[in-house]
C-alpha cells in the first residue's frame, strides 16, 4: 500500500519521491508507505488552500462554515467503527461492553465552538 499526497484536489507523489515507511508497532514490519512531503509540496499545498479560501470558503458565513464541520464531525463519529479498524490495522480492538474501544475521539466536543443550529 502506498499513500499519496493530495494537493489542489488531486492525489499525488510527493515532488521528491521520497516515501516514509508506516511500521506495525505489533511486530515491526513495514505495512505501507507515504508520501514524505517536501518545501516545494508545502509550498504547494498552502498555494492551494489561500485559492480555496480566497475564492469561496473565507466568503462562507459563519454558520455555514460551522454546519459544515459538524457534518464532517458527525460522519467520523458514524463511521467509528470502521475507522478504529484501520486505525488499528484490522485488528479487533473491543471493549468490555463488546462495542469498539473508542480510538477515534468523539472530535463533536471539539467542534463545538461556532454558530450552533436553532432548533424550529
């Protein structure tokens, strides 16, 4: 498995094609690689998000900005499961309850801030 970069909306090798090793801690074989970002992807990348931002998300209200976060939040949060598993290599990591250790952290406490939705 090899991971990429993705910059500007696309994935990418990183400029310098150098890759770093993702090691298993269980037994310290090498599982993946990624890509190892260099000043020119850096530089590229912070390009591209002052375009982004410049050209519609810093003129994204408030509210709507924070509406987005929370749906981003509230799709990790359904998702736990799945994303404990690949956190964890496939590994099933269980609770005493039989439910998934929380390895993802419950990330709608730290996107509480902001505009919150009214209720009707």
């Amino acid at each position: 498995m090899r991971g990429a970069l993705f910059i500007d909306g696309a994935w990418r090798d990183a400029r310098n094609r150098d890759v770093l090793p993702v090691i298993n801690p269980a037994d310290e074989t090498i599982i993946a690689e990624i890509a190892a970002a260099g000043a020119d992807d850096i530089d590229d990348a912070v390009t591209a998000a002052r375009r982004a931002f410049e050209s519609g998300w810093g003129r994204t209200r408030a509210t709507e900005r924070a509406a987005f976060l929370r749906a981003i939040a509230a799709s990790i949060v359904e998702q736990k499961a799945a994303l404990s598993r690949l956190e964890v290599e496939g590994l099933v990591v269980r609770a005493p309850d039989g439910g998934f250790l929380p390895v993802v952290p419950d990330v709608r406490a730290r996107w509480r801030w902001g505009p919150q939705p009214t209720s009707t």
